[in-house]
C-alpha cells in the first residue's frame, strides 16, 4: 500500500502527495494567488500550512512587508516549510499546533488561508466562529476539494457506480476525515458570523495528452482510490488503467468551493 498519510497520520497530506497536488494545479492557484494580493494584507495565517507550498507560491507574489504565519500540527511538515522558507525576504514564523483543540492560539491576520483543512475538523460550526472571534476585520480565504466531484474517465457506467459506492462506504466509516465535505463546508460558512461572502466554485480540469506536471497527481489520485475499493472494484480500475497505460483517452475533473468571508 502506498501512503498518503503524514506522520500524524492525516489522510491525503503526505508531503510528496502534496506536492504533486501542488504542481498540478499550479496555474489555477497561482491565479487565486494573485487575487489575494489584491486584497494588501500585511500579514497571512496559513492554517494546515504543511510543507510550505502555499507560503511559497504567495511568497513570489506579495510584497516582502507581509508577514507569514504557517500552523501545522505535523511536526515533519513544519520541518520542510522551514527549510522551505530561508530564502524568502519577509518575516515568516511556524506554528504547531492542533488547529481545532487550539483554535485559541491561532494569530489574528489580514487573510486566513483554510485550504482544505475542513474535512479534518469535527466541530466545523465552532471552528469557524471562532476563527471570526479572532479577526473579526479579517478576511477568511476557503478553498474545500470534495471527493463527490472527483471523475476520470471514460468508463463503463455499471462499473462507475459500484466504485463510487465502494469509495463511499470506505471513506465515510473513516474516522480521520471527511472526503465528502462540500455541503457540510457551505453549511458551516453560510451560517457563520461573517458578513459578506464571495463564493464560487472552480473547476479543474485536464484531458490527455496529459501535461506532465499533472502526471504524478492523476495516478496518485488513482491509487489512492484503488486502495479503498472492494477487491472487484480495485481489479477493474486496474484493468481499466492498463487498457490505456499511456493515457492517450482519458480525462479528469474535480470541482472545488472557493469562498472569501469577511
């Protein structure tokens, strides 16, 4: 079995599982970026902060007077985006902590970044209140992936179905995360005590030939599945996998909600 595990052992947040993601989406994100430059914060909390990708990317962009504040509670995470961070020319500091037992020492800041954090919060509703309690005047940036929107294909429909049915069952008797999050996530925003919202939903989206930046994350997005399938449905995404190994018939999409609160 291939792990996309940290070391806390958080699904779907190993560092090469990330930077794969990363990369992949990397002119989608650059673009969202650039958006919250315009927004001049002078300092950014990055909550699940990681290994640093995203302070990296907002790094090349906003100016070197905005502070940087990276909260992980995946100490090796917090590692790598150290090392990550020495070249940048701005103050930057990293934080461990576990984000939903201490909400309470989370730094307030312009922008709060929450880039698929939601799925590993129980208490979403109390989380995020207390995330306005704490930058009231601040703008919350929410990116949420969710697992109901992620499709490849083409594919026989019967064998589509008991897959998605597989995946289903597996993922929600999990007790480390939610992968299907995007109703509960709206819910939570929708009802928070933020006043104005920006929503809207991205769609990502790529049909082959296949760049090669986008390679690593589709046949790990593939893997990954596989393992929480029934042993009929993994051999038949095998099957289908091998019938085209070199990915010359193939497309992938996923959507994902994107929100500003203030």
């Amino acid at each position: 079995m291939i792990s996309q595990e940290n070391s806390t052992g958080r699904p779907l947040a190993d560092a090469k599982w990330l930077e794969n993601h990363h990369r992949a989406k990397l002119p989608e994100r650059t673009a969202f970026a650039k958006k919250l430059a315009k927004l001049n914060p002078k300092n950014i909390v990055d909550l699940g902060c990681a290994t640093g990708l995203w302070l990296e990317l907002l790094n090349d962009i906003l100016p070197s007077d905005c502070e940087f504040i990276g909260i992980d509670s995946d100490k090796e995470s917090l590692k790598l985006a150290t090392e990550r961070s020495k070249l940048w020319d701005r103050k930057v500091k990293f934080l461990h902590l576990d984000l939903e037992k201490e909400v309470d020492k989370i730094p307030p800041s312009d922008i709060t970044l929450a880039f698929n954090i939601f799925p590993y919060i129980d208490d979403l509703d109390s989380f995020i209140k207390a995330l306005w309690n704490r930058s009231p005047h601040g703008v919350l940036a929410v990116r949420q992936y969710d697992g109901a929107s992620i499709r490849f294909g083409p594919m026989d429909t019967a064998i589509r179905q008991k897959m998605e049915l597989d995946l289903r069952i597996a993922t929600e008797n999990s007790q480390k995360f939610h992968h299907y999050d995007m109703d509960r996530t709206f819910s939570a925003l929708h009802k928070s005590n933020y006043n104005n919202f920006e929503y809207s939903f991205e769609l990502f989206e790529r049909v082959s030939p296949f760049d090669e930046n986008f390679i690593p994350y589709y046949q790990g997005t593939l893997i990954w599945t596989i393992q929480h399938l029934s042993e009929v449905s993994a051999n038949n995404l095998k099957k289908w996998m091998e019938a085209d190994a070199l990915m010359k018939n193939r497309y992938f999409y996923e959507v994902d909600l994107v929100a500003l609160l203030s």
